[in-house]
C-alpha cells in the first residue's frame, strides 16, 4: 500500500514547489515499478509479509504484513504524545524522507499540523567518520 506524492500536494499538505526542488525525480526503476509507484516519490504505508520478516507480521484488508517505518513513527507519536508535537526532533538524516512521510501522513489523516518546530541535528563523528552502532565506533560512557 503507498501513499502518492500528488495526492499529497493536491491536498496541500506537501507543496509543489518542495516536491520540485526534491532530488532524484528520474523515472522510475524496476523496484518502484514492481511496487506500484506513479512517482518515485511515492512511499510505503504497509510492507507486505516476507519470509525474512518471520513472525512479525499482522492481518490485514491489504494481506499479511505490517506497518511500514514512517507508519510506525506516526503511530506511536500521535498515540504517545497526542495529534500536534510542539517540537519534533531528530538527526539530520532523518529530514528527508522519513519526517516528510511521516508528516504527510499525519496532517492527511488529522487534517491539522502534526509538529509545529522541527529541530535536526548534526551527527557526532569519531574520527572524521560518522558515529554508528553498525560501524562499531561508539564511545559507551558509565553514568553512577
């Protein structure tokens, strides 16, 4: 299941004027044909079942799967923490795509502003190289 870039825009919650100036607009490849994309935009809102994902997995009027990663994010935050965020933050990385989806998705179904600030950080680096658990370069520090 995705949702679609245009619908998006013609709804108002992502501007056109965003979408253009948005990277990598080029046809669309193999993968997103496979997936039923209009526009290589367009994102996920429900994976479907694969064996590699095991028993992780729910029923659903789309068939066996589960949320995808922006569906779960948006979730959570609104049962969390209510419909409007004051501030939302996360890493730089985090900017685009997944914090526009999960936006889009919010104000689609809310119809109202999902985070009023956005606060993105930099990324902390260890020698010149980015900080990261799957890299290994990671300062564990004793809190007493």
């Amino acid at each position: 299941m995705l949702m679609e870039i245009f619908s998006l825009i013609q709804m108002g919650i992502v501007s056109m004027e965003k979408f253009i100036n948005m990277e990598n607009i080029e046809a669309l490849n193999d993968e997103d044909n496979a997936l039923g994309k209009k526009n290589q935009k367009d994102f996920t809102l429900w994976k479907a079942w694969k064996e590699e994902d095991g028993d992780i997995t729910w029923e659903s009027e789309w068939g066996n799967g589960r949320p995808a990663w922006h569906t779960e994010c948006a979730v959570l935050a609104t049962k969390s923490l209510g419909n409007a965020i004051d501030i939302h933050c996360g890493g730089i990385d985090l900017k685009f795509p997944h914090h526009e989806n999960e936006t889009a998705q919010v104000e689609a179904l809310l119809g109202a502003t999902f985070s009023n600030y956005w606060l993105h950080s930099k990324h902390l680096t260890l020698e010149e190289e980015k900080m990261s658990k799957s890299l290994g370069n990671t300062v564990n520090f004793l809190i007493y």
